[in-house]
C-alpha cells in the first residue's frame, strides 16, 4: 500500500449530485486510483441497483417531507442516508482491489475512535451486535469501487417511516431488503461527531496511501447537466425496477373494481381488470388503455380520463381517474 491515494470530500448533500459525481471519479480516475471519497447527503432513501422502490419504500411520503429517492449502481439493500450518516466509497484498480484491505482501514479508523467493531458475514459492520455500516461493490472493466455507510446519529424515526413495504400488495421478482438491527455509533460514543468519524477515516487511508491529495468538491458544480439528470430520472428510479405484480382494489357506485397489474421496467405490461360492472365492455377497455403506461398514479389516471367519452361511461372514467390520482403510486 505504498501508492499516493488522493481524497475528495463534498461539500454538496444533494445525493443524486454525489452518486453522479461517484461515478464519474469511478469511470475516469486513472490508473485506478486508489482514492477515498466521503459524502453526506440530506434526507435521502438509497436503493440498490436491482431493487423496486415501490415495495421498498414509501417514496411518497419522502418527497413530501424533502427528501430523495436515489437508486445506486451497486447492488444490496434500501438504506436511508441523513446528515448524521457518513458515507464512503474506495476507488481502486480492479487488479488489485482486495475487499479485505479496505476493511482492514475502516477498523482502523473505528478502533482510533474507541469503537469494537466486527465484520459480518453480509458485508456489513457491527459494535455491540447491531449493524452501523452496509457496504456494496461495482465492478467495470478497469476500477473497483467499494462504498458503505457509517451511521454515527442517524435519525431513526425517518428511517423507520421511509423503509418499509408499500400498503399495495406487491410481489416483487428483485431483490428485498434484509432489515437488521441497526445502531448509531452516538450510542457506543456520545461525544463521537461526523466530522471525528471522516477525520479518522482520512488519517487511516492517508497512512495506507500517503503522499496522495485531500480536496473539497462542490460535486453538483463539477459533473456534467446530463449525468445529474441520469441519477435524478424517473427512467433510472422508477425505470430500472424488476418486474412486480401489484392487486389494487377500491368500491364505487356502479360496482367493485380490481386490478392487477403487471409493471416491467417501471411500465404496465399487462393489465387484468375484474368488475361487477354491468359495462363489462368498458372495464376490458381500461384494461386495454393501461397496457404501456407508466405504473405511477398521475399516468394512470390521465389513461383512464382519456376513455370517458359521455353518459355513465364519462363518470365512471372520472371516478376510476379520482381514485387512481390519489394513490402513492
């Protein structure tokens, strides 16, 4: 490990700016790196790469409340990212990247911070038992990068609100989160702050890799328009999901409707609609306008007003259009 190893730390806490600007430093470093860079974002649920943000989360009420939904290049699980979270991404070329020694730098670090920590067999770090730290991998055809997570007062009551299932019945072909036990490193060290946690990690990696640089970047000012709009787009959220199967189901004046819907990459594959309408003939056709349209509740909606034509056949496009408005879809 005697190689120069430069570190960047954003100033920015916007997470599509620093997983864009991740990958770009994963895409372009040369000769591998190596190179720290340590992030913090506001609140912010992150994906996996092969996860399904409706069963994961309730993004809905995430954005309502300012948040980000983000999905990453790396696989594993939803985490939730806040101002008390640290995270961190190693840079290394693929030859001689070796997952072993980044961790044998992050108990460093932790262990400089009077913290007894351990690795699990899922990748993750543990004190007292309970996890404070994921990590996940991405591979390309020249660089490794290994990032993770380190919760030193992460706000839990945010966490436990934005990571759980959606109230949809959903049964997803991707990957589900494992919830574990989780703990802030404030509960092992009250005093421990962020910014003791990032110093530590810098003075770890720095004696590993010395002679390297230390910068501070404002990520949303340094990456291209179009790699912003890459990590911030519905296409790469909501588009990326496996496909799922989801049973909606609500009462009106005419009759009970039920759908069961098929998304494949964030757009309705099939649509299987059961009625005890006595216009069998337009239910089967609102089936029909769902097919290819994006499963979130302003399309659909818009699909069926689409249908209403005059007569009872109008105000029931309008109340099927109302109710799917009005779901966190």
């Amino acid at each position: 490990m005697d190689k120069a190893g430069d570190i960047y730390i954003s100033t920015c806490h916007d997470v599509w700016a620093n997983q864009a600007y991740e990958q770009w430093l994963f895409q372009n470093v040369p000769g591998g790196g190596p190179i720290l860079f340590l992030w913090q974002n506001r609140s912010a649920v992150v994906m996996g790469r092969l996860q399904n943000p409706w069963l994961e989360c309730d993004w809905q009420k995430l954005k309502a409340q300012g948040g980000q939904l983000a999905r990453r290049i790396s696989g594993g699980g939803a985490v939730y990212h806040d101002m008390g979270n640290l995270n961190y991404t190693f840079i290394t070329g693929k030859a001689g990247y070796r997952q072993e020694q980044i961790n044998d730098l992050l108990l460093t670090a932790l262990k400089e911070l009077d913290i007894p920590a351990a690795l699990s067999g899922r990748n993750d770090i543990l004190a007292a038992g309970r996890k404070f730290s994921g990590q996940a991998f991405a591979f390309n055809r020249e660089n490794a990068l290994h990032h993770g997570t380190l919760l030193i007062h992460g706000d839990f009551d945010k966490m436990n609100a934005y990571l759980h299932p959606r109230p949809q019945k959903l049964q997803a072909k991707g990957i589900a989160s494992v919830r574990a036990r989780v703990v802030n490193l404030r509960e092992l060290q009250p005093s421990l702050s962020v910014e003791q946690a990032k110093a530590a990690l810098i003075r770890a990696f720095a004696a590993a890799y010395p002679g390297g640089e230390i910068r501070a970047v404002d990520t949303r000012s340094e990456i291209p328009a179009e790699s912003y709009r890459r990590f911030s787009s519905w296409e790469w959220i909501f588009g990326q999901a496996p496909p799922f199967e989801s049973q909606l189901e609500q009462g009106f004046p005419w009759g009970n409707l039920q759908m069961y819907l098929q998304p494949r990459q964030g757009l309705i594959r099939q649509a299987q609609l059961y009625s005890d309408a006595l216009d069998a003939d337009f239910i089967e056709g609102i089936a029909a306008a769902l097919q290819g349209v994006a499963y979130r509740s302003r399309d659909m909606a818009e699909a069926v007003a689409r249908q209403a034509d005059s007569g009872p056949r109008k105000q029931m496009a309008e109340q099927i259009a109302a109710w799917l408005a009005e779901l966190s879809l």
